[in-house]
C-alpha cells in the first residue's frame, strides 16, 4: 500500500462538493429555491430516523454525519462541508432519514423543500446528473475504503481515519495537527468497527509513545509519520506494535 493508496491521502473524487459540480447558473437556481439558515456549534441539522422534508446545501462551516445502531453503536460516517448536499438520500427515496448531520462550527445552509428540490431534478438533466455522479463517486470511496479496512488491524485503521480526519478537516500549528472535529470515543470505535474499550487503550499507547496528545473530545497529532507508517504497517512497526495489540 502506497501513500497514495491511504485512507486520507489520496483525493477521493466523493470529497468535490456537489454545488461545484454545477455550472453558475444552476447553483445559483438551485439556491434560489431554498430558505437560508443558520446553526450553531453542536446544533443538529438532521436527526436519524426523521421523515425527510427538505434537503440541505452547506454554504459555510463543517458538518459530520454520524449513525447509531440500536444497541447504541455510533459511527462517523462522514464530514461535509461547504459546497456539500446532506439529507438527498431520504428526500429521493421518501424514507427516514438514515443518519443525524450535527454542526461542528458555526455553520451556515441552505434548506429546500423535497417537492421543490425533486421538481427541479426533473427538469434538469444536468443537475440531476451531477448528482448522480456525487451518489457514485461515494458509493465507490465507501467500497475502497472497507475494502482497505478489511485488510487493516484496528490499530491501522484507527491510525488511517486520523490521518484522513488530519487532512480534511484540521489545523496545523508549531506543535502539530489539532483535529477540529469533536469526536467521542464511541464514534472513533465505531468508525473503524471496534469496541470503545479497545479504541480508549490504542488512544493511550498513541499518548504514551507521544505520537497524539488528547483530551476531552478534542485530539491533536504531533508525530504523523508514524501514523503513517502505522497505517501502512512497514517494518518492524508492526512488530513493535502487535504486543499491545494482542493484549485486546
């Protein structure tokens, strides 16, 4: 596995936001439809398990999607952010909406009515293929990404996810990477398929080998090349890590 070939670091055609998918003059017809709005960090944009009613086109500040199950397993499945659609899935099929889209900063959009928005589609091939090209373009970056999990130890994936986390939505600093997404460690655990337990006790090796510096909610890597070297299990690396990955 190369650098390229890494989770985060190889420029997925799913991270070009739909409205830069649109020629001008249908962004800006398709804007014009909705009704601007506005939230504040933490606040919920979309809640799992809703009907759908309206879409919504992020215009400024960063979103995550995330997921739970049941029993209480949460995931993260993604991060959008300006330029971005959420909420298209349920507003096409007329289903429940299948994941809540929380604000992680002050974040600005754009909401349209279904009607309003599925009329349009109808009467723009263009858009409508554009957004068609989105919906495969992540569906194909989901399927290589499993496709590079299944092949990783949760150590290399949890290695690989904040290495993606560090590329897209992070500031760098002297004293290095400080990821601005708030996640928990239920949400880190469920991203890369493991117990919280497990995620809380590779997190603590990270801190003790000085690779990551954490607190509450909040995660700030200040060696990336041995995540990286990590994520690409070279070497000895995984020999010095599989004894603490066996005690799991």
């Amino acid at each position: 596995m190369t650098a390229s070939d890494l989770p985060g670091e190889s420029g997925l055609d799913d991270r070009v936001p739909f409205l830069a998918r649109l020629e001008t003059a249908d962004r800006g017809a398709l804007l014009g439809l909705g009704r601007e709005l506005a939230y504040k960090p933490r606040d919920v944009l979309l809640h799992q398990h809703e009907p759908s009613s309206y879409v919504l086109f992020v215009t400024h500040g960063w979103t995550k999607v995330t997921a739970a199950a049941v029993n209480g397993y949460e995931a993260l499945l993604a991060l959008r952010g300006p330029g971005d659609i959420v909420g298209e899935s349920a507003a096409l099929t007329g289903r429940p909406r299948s994941a809540t889209v929380t604000a992680l900063e002050a974040v600005q959009a754009v909401a349209v009515d279904r009607d309003r928005f599925t009329e349009f589609l109808g009467g723009s091939p263009t858009v409508s293929y554009a957004l068609l090209g989105l919906t495969s373009d992540r569906m194909r970056a989901a399927d290589q990404r499993r496709l590079e999990f299944a092949s990783m130890s949760v150590r290399e994936r949890l290695a690989a996810l904040l290495l993606e986390l560090a590329h897209t939505n992070a500031r760098y600093t002297k004293a290095g990477v400080e990821l601005l997404v708030p996640l928990s460690k239920q949400e880190l655990a469920g991203s890369v398929g493991a117990s919280r337990e497990m995620v809380q006790r590779l997190l603590k090796d990270l801190r003790e080998r000085g690779v990551v510096v954490t607190g509450r909610r909040t995660l700030k890597i200040v060696r990336m090349d041995v995540l990286r070297r990590i994520a690409r299990a070279e070497g000895g690396d995984r020999g010095r890590t599989a004894g603490v990955e066996s005690t799991f």
